[in-house]
C-alpha cells in the first residue's frame, strides 16, 4: 500500500470521537446510508461539538460513495453545542 493510500486510511474526520474517514467508507460500504446511521453505529456527530467538525465532511463521503447529490443525503439533526456556562449568567437575565 502507498504512503499516500496509508495516510488517507488513517484520516481523521470526526476528531470528538476519533473516527477516521477508512472507518466511515467501511459502514458506507455496510450499507450505512445515511448521517443517522453512521452516528448510532460510529458516535460520529456525538461529541462536544455535535458534529459541527464532521457533518460536512461525512455528507461529502456519503455522497460520494452513494454516487448521490449531496442535497439528497439525509442529514443528521444538529444541535446547540454543549457547553458549560455559569448559572449566575442565567440568573442575572
Ligand atoms: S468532530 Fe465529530 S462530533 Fe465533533
């Protein structure tokens, strides 16, 4: 295997949880098909920045690998990052 095929193996693309992008062509080729699935089989998207990093690039290699536009991959629900904030914040509203 070449240097540059080895390297692209051990990409990572969702850093929260330490996915590589070979993990994700792989439950592509499962039959993974959507970001959903890829989420509950990986935990991508499941981080501290729920998938703010990743979604993008993992919509790329479904679609890509679906041999689809990627307006028709089914996108993963986002939400509000979490992040700690102090209660008095809230309190002072
Ligand atoms: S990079 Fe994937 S959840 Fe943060």
């Amino acid at each position: 295997m070449g240097d540059a095929k080895k390297a692209e193996k051990e990409v990572i693309v969702c850093r929260c949880e330490e996915i590589t992008l070979d993990e994700i062509r792989e439950w592509i080729d499962r039959g993974c098909d959507t970001f959903n699935e890829l989420k509950r089989v990986l935990r991508v998207g499941m981080g501290p920045c729920q998938g703010r990093g990743c979604q993008d690039i993992i919509l790329r290699e479904l679609s890509r690998r679906l041999g689809v536009p990627i307006d028709q991959v089914e996108a993963g629900t986002v939400r509000p990052p979490v992040k700690p904030i102090k209660t008095g914040l809230l309190a002072s509203e």
